[in-house]
C-alpha cells in the first residue's frame, strides 16, 4: 500500500508499505517491524528501502470512534532532510 506524504519544504515522497508485520521482532514498545521503501514522487530520483519499527495507535476518544483522527498500525519513517513523519499502514 503507497502513502504520498508531503514535507515542509514542499517535496513529495511516496512511501510504500509492504504490509507484513514481523511479529517476532515485538517488544513491549512496539508491535514489531517492516520494511519500507522511501522514493521521492517529484523528478529527483531518490529510492531507499528501511527496516522500520511497527506501531499501533488504539481508537482513546469520542473523535477517534468518529473517524477525525486516525488509528491503527503506523511507522515512524524517517526523510532525506532530517524531518520524521509518523505514516499510517493502512
């Protein structure tokens, strides 16, 4: 599954998840890792692939239930520019 995230400075990357947890490598902070391919949706050819750690973020409040902020499985991935962005799996 592709997310298309836009930084501060204004450039656009593609983040693909493919989708399978590894269970095994869970600890009580996280659910366990994936890996994650980072490539750069402008002109600028820039491709990495990372091994990131597995979150998971349970539905807390009223606007959660709603559907105003989101829930479930996400990494924290890291930018070529030092900017981190937190990006939901599905």
């Amino acid at each position: 599954m592709t997310k298309y995230v836009t930084l501060k400075n204004g450039k656009k990357y593609a983040v693909d998840f493919f989708c399978t947890i590894d269970k095994s490598k869970a600890n009580a902070n996280r659910d366990g890792t994936t890996i994650v391919e980072i490539k750069s949706a402008d002109f600028c050819w820039y491709c990495e692939y990372k091994e990131l750690s597995v979150y998971y973020r349970h539905e807390r409040t009223w606007d959660d239930h709603m559907g105003n902020t989101p829930c479930g499985y996400f990494c924290i991935v890291p930018f070529p520019n030092g900017e981190r962005k937190r990006v939901y799996m599905f």
